[in-house]
C-alpha cells in the first residue's frame, strides 16, 4: 500500500496567512512579527497584557520508551489539538523545535506526521526563525569572553583546570566531544581542555525555556556559573560581564513562534532541550501565553514518560507553578510487539502474545504518571497493520491498570480519526481529578533526588556514584543549591541505563558518571551511563539523502 511521505503531504497543505492564524487567538496584526506569510513571532508587549486572564486547562503527551517501531507522539499532540478543536475546543498546541542534529543524523523532523503536522515542515525543520542560531552564538559568545578573560591577565584568577563552560553547535560531531583549544602558542591564549555539546543541551537553551520574560532571562544568564578560581569560588556569566549582550542576542528568540497545523489551528513551537540530556519540554513562555489564549493546550515531554514527563512535572511544572489537567501516554501495537521481542523485520505479522509479553512497559509509564496524581488515557496510534485481536489486547491490558486505551487514526485522518480522545481529554480534564503534586520536595538532599527518581521511576534497585560526585552534591548544598531539582541524563531507549533492556526491568542500578551544575536554569543534571551530551552520526546519515529536486524543493527530509 503505498502512502505519501509527511512532506508531500506538508506541500500540499492549504496554509492560512500567519495573521488569520493570530487573530484566531486573539492576537492583533501590529503583536505580530512575520517571518514570511506562515510564521511570526508573538511580541513581549502583548504577552504581558495577558497576565490577568484566566488558564486554560493543560493537557500533557507523553509516551512510552521509543522503539525502532515508532511511536508517534509529536504526531498524536498535533493530532489531539485538532481534535479538540473540531469537537468546539479552543485549543492551542505547544511542542519543541527541532535541532538539525537528528535531522541529519538518524531521528528525523518534530513536526508530527501524516495529516497530523505544523507546517510550514521544511523551515521548522531546518533554520525556522533562527532560535538555535540565537541560542548557539549566545553560549559560545560566553565561551570566548570566558578564554579572552584569561588572555587579558585574569583578573578574577579563573583556574584554567576549572572552567567547567564547554561550547555548543547544532549538530551531531563526535569528533568535538573532547577537544584542546588555544594551541598555536602565546598569542592564541592558554591551552586547556575542553569540548562541545550540541546546542539542545546548553544551559542556554534550558534558560530561555525556563524565563518568563527577557528580564528573568538576563537574571538567570548571570547566574550561570562558568569556572572556578584556585580555591574554588565559584566565577559566574556576570563576573564575566557577558550576560547583557547574549541577552540582546535572544532577545527575538525569547519570543514565541506561531504556527499552524494541516487543519489551520494555531501552534506555538519554540524552544528545543532534548529529553535525554536535558529537560525535554518547550518553552514556559509559549506554555503559559497558550494558556491565556485557549481553553485547552496540548504540549508534548520529549521521549519517554520516564524522561520527558517527569522533566516535566519536577523541573518545568514545578519551577513554572503550572497545573497539568490530564496527561495521555502514546503507544503503538507496533512498538508493544517489539517490547515483546519481536524483530522489526517482523512486526507486520499479527502476534497478540507478544503484545501482551510487550504491554508491561506501557504499565509502568501509566503507574508512574498517575503517582504524579494526574489522570490518564492512553492513545493507540494506529497503523495500518494493526489487527482487531492485537488492538483488544493493549485495550484490556490497559483497562486492568485502571485507565482507557483509544485507538486513534490522526495520521490517516486528521482530527476525523481521534475525536474519541479528544472527548475522553475534556472528561478528564474537567472531571477535576488531577491532584499534581511532584515526585519529590525541594528541600529533599540532592543525592535522595536522584535516588528517589531512580527507584520510584526508572525501578533501580540503587544509584552508582562515586564519593567526588556525593562530594560535589554535598559542596552545591552547602552553597545553596540543594533546593534545585534533578535533570537525568540517561538513554531515551530502557528505563534502565542499557538501551538494550526493553520492557520493565527491575534490579538494575542506575550508575551516575557526573554532575553538573545549572544554576542559571535552576537544576543539577545527573549524567547517567553511557548517555553523551554531544551525539555522533550513524554509519548512514540521514544527510546522505536529503537534497533539492529538480524543482526546488527539498527531498529526503522527514
């Protein structure tokens, strides 16, 4: 059966101008900034005017651990909002923008799929409003005033050995992850080393998705810390004096960008940290506007429940003061067969057995987010090889763990095919029965965070960490730090530290390799595992064939 590829589908789409979109929401012309006729940026001024307006309801997508199989769940959040809307909603969709890294590495775009996508596809998969530039010039423009400080005399005594500020790109190269810089003798400063991460885990990134306004941002900015002296004092942006002018680097980035779904509603997409080395939500900017805007949004947690949700209920929800309403975990047939063993090669023949060997890590992920005290159903996002035997057995499942699974069809049929969801959504939602809370208290030691995450998350048996990591923990505490909550950096793939134990395991440990320090974001990240903070690309990179057609258009992009 042959179907056309997301963007064939992107180009066909009937796209309304950016304004239409705006005034939608409420949004007059002059509070918008065009990037062209199908996407704008929502101005500071008029995101400020809304601060009396009552919240919408907010409603989470989340999923379980990513398989090879595809689970679909920036497709199911764009999918859902239609949803809402075509039951008489006013709904907003929030999800992250997409970094170049994957795009050209294995994982592809982040605008959904199918008749469930943000267009315009192609520039939000590429450049967009140039967010990321933003976001990259920012940090490394602090990385060079940090080494051009030392050249000039270091007056703030920075210990060369201790400057823990590395820089950023937006791409996958591991040839960059440990580097030594200013070789080539005097003139080129003093040699240390050092590295890059990809832009989606800088601090930076996780600042501009945790400020409210450019004068939070400025505010955390200067709070990074950026080195030590010889007897560990810290050295901050400010000290740097760098603060004020990254700020005016983001100060368009900070703003929302606005888009639209196939089904012309509106979209806010802004912001990008990963789920797997960094929070995995998109910015509190756009959440909090949507919410003054809609009755309902839609936002997605990157990756899995084990990751993405529970970024989103301990860091982003948590520093934000938001309240979600309902959260819906994706699964697919597909991915619960290979959970259970089976091939991708095979995943097109029925096997119920295997489902059901494969629903337990679907179980987990339901156990854990209702922990949060947050009602959920589970969207089944359907595809065309599915059978009835199969769909029942995820469905009865589901139902023993005292929740719903609904098939949806979105990605065949647009909001036609989850209008279901989109029902069961708003009975949840105004049910009343969310009771947020997050997982652990602020005043909870640093080191019992991290525990806590991996026992009543991830099910370890216990956290790996060496007495420098307890240490340093101890050190941050001391300095005031010891409120901040946990970023884990750990594999997308297992809720253990192996990408390769699929399913719920238990037993396993969960070993902590290091910590950093995020004091302008406002968290520690645990780094666990083998997890890099700079990816490589696979043997065959997506880049191998993207290009232009004879026509123009770009191929290859997905």
């Amino acid at each position: 059966m042959a179907f056309k590829t997301d963007i064939e589908i992107a180009r066909e789409a009937k796209k309304k101008p950016i304004m239409e979109i705006g005034a939608k929401l409420g949004i007059p012309a002059e509070h918008l900034l065009p990037y062209g006729h199908d996407k704008a940026k929502v101005g500071q001024e008029f995101i400020k005017s809304l601060a009396g307006k009552p919240d919408g309801k907010l409603i989470l997508v989340t999923a379980i651990n990513p398989t090879p199989a595809g689970e679909g769940k920036t497709t199911t959040t764009v999918g859902l909002g239609d949803g809402l809307n075509r039951i008489g909603k006013k709904a907003v969709i929030c999800i992250r923008e997409a970094s170049l890294g994957p795009n050209f590495g294995m994982k592809g775009g982040a605008a959904g799929g199918g008749m469930a996508q943000v267009v315009p596809m192609e520039e939000m998969n590429l450049h967009f409003t140039g967010d990321f530039h933003a976001i990259t010039s920012a940090h490394n423009l602090l990385s060079a005033m940090i080494d051009n400080h030392i050249y000039w005399g270091n007056e703030l005594k920075i210990d060369e050995r201790r400057v823990v500020w590395r820089r950023v790109m937006d791409m996958n190269d591991r040839a960059l992850r440990d580097i030594v810089v200013s070789l080539g003798g005097v003139s080129n400063g003093f040699p240390r080393q050092t590295g890059f991460d990809i832009t989606v885990a800088s601090e930076v990134m996780a600042i501009l998705c945790l400020s409210n306004d450019l004068e939070d941002l400025q505010k955390r900015l200067g709070d990074i810390v950026v080195a030590y002296t010889r007897d560990k004092k810290p050295i901050y942006c400010r000290d740097i004096k760098a603060d004020g002018a990254m700020t005016v680097l983001l100060k368009d980035a900070m703003q929302p960008n606005l888009v639209q779904t196939l089904e012309n509603n509106p979209a806010f997409v802004h912001g990008g940290p990963f789920a797997n080395i960094a929070h995995g939500c998109n910015s509190v900017i756009a959440t909090k506007t949507a919410l003054k805007l809609g009755e309902y949004v839609v936002t997605e947690a990157g990756f899995g429940a084990d990751l993405g949700a529970e970024k989103f209920f301990d860091i982003k929800c948590r520093k934000a003061g938001l309240k979600p309403s309902a959260a819906v975990i994706v699964a697919t047939v597909r991915a619960m067969k290979m959970n259970g063993g089976v091939a991708k090669a095979d995943l097109g023949a029925e096997n119920v057995e295997a489902v059901k060997k494969g629903c337990p890590n679907l179980g987990r992920h339901i156990a854990n987010v209702k922990s949060f005290g947050v009602p959920v159903v589970v969207a089944i996002n359907h595809f065309y090889s599915d059978t009835d035997a199969e769909i029942q057995a995820v469905k009865d499942y589901v139902a023993a763990q005292g929740a719903e699974a609904i098939l949806c069809k979105h990605w065949a049929q647009g909001s036609a095919g989850i209008e279901d969801l989109a029902k069961k959504v708003v009975s949840l939602a105004e049910s009343g029965a969310s009771h947020f809370a997050p997982l652990y208290p602020d005043e909870m030691g640093l080191f019992q965070k991290i525990e806590t995450i991996a026992k009543r998350i991830y099910h370890a048996d216990e956290v790996l960490a060496d007495k420098s990591i307890r240490d340093q923990l101890k050190a941050w505490e001391a300095a005031g730090y010891g409120h901040l909550p946990i970023c884990m950096a750990k594999t997308q793939y297992s809720f253990s530290t192996d990408p390769n134990l699929r399913g719920a395991p238990t037993g396993h440990s969960v070993p902590v390799r290091e910590v950093r320090l995020s004091a302008g974001a406002g968290f520690i990240v645990a780094i666990c595992g083998e997890i890099m903070t700079m990816p490589g690309l696979p043997k065959v990179p997506s880049a191998e064939v993207i290009r232009l057609n004879d026509a123009g258009q770009v191929e290859g992009l997905f």
